[in-house]
C-alpha cells in the first residue's frame, strides 16, 4: 500500500452489493481523514477528479486556477500550500494531490465500478 494513504490511515476497498462491484474509500479510525474518504466516495466519475489534479498542477505552478471546485454533495478549496475538504479538513497539497493520485490509478483498476460481479 502507498504511503501516504497509510500516513492518512485511508483504505481503498471493493464491495459488492447486490451483484455489482463498487469502489469506496474508508478511514478505519474514524479520524479527521474520514473527511478524505468521503470527499473520495463522493464520486465515482474520475473526470471529477482529473479536474482537480489539473487545477492543483495549476496551483503549483503558479499559473491562474480554479480554487473552488464542487460536485456532487462534496467540495475543495485550493490555495498554493493547502486544500481544504468540505471546508472542515485542510491538507497540504502535495498530500492531497498524491491521494487523488492513488484514488484515480484505483478507479481504473479491474473490477471497474458498477461491473456487474
């Protein structure tokens, strides 16, 4: 397992309910990092995601970016140095970065989301 989702105690898991395969994130301890899992879990669509790994690219290199950014029931605030989940979690963004890294490489790992088991 990747480093940083150990550092955040985060866990990647597929669960099948009534026959179809489903990607969720968990925080097992039930931290501040089970803001993370269901910011994660809020979307199954990766081009949510891709959208905020490109706006966090932007950030970093100091070129112009969205810094709100919102779907489904969950959202994120980009500065430079942070992004804040929710408005209740802030993470630096070189962590929440490689996380949405490993969520987006997870999406696209067989079983696929909604696949039929």
């Amino acid at each position: 397992m990747n480093t940083i989702i150990k550092q955040y105690n985060l866990a990647f898991s597929n669960v099948i309910t009534n026959g179809k395969n489903y990607k969720q994130c968990f925080a097992p301890d039930a931290t501040l990092a089970a803001d993370i899992a269901y910011h994660l879990s809020g979307s199954f669509d990766e081009g949510h995601f891709m959208q905020v790994l490109k706006e966090i690219d932007r950030a970093l290199t100091n070129q112009a970016y969205q810094r709100e950014i919102s779907f489904n029931d969950t959202s994120v605030e980009i500065t430079t140095t942070n992004v804040t989940i929710n408005d209740v979690y802030t993470i630096p963004i070189n962590d929440y970065k490689r996380i949405l890294e490993e969520w987006i490489n997870f999406l696209k790992t067989p079983p696929l989301n909604f696949q039929k088991m």
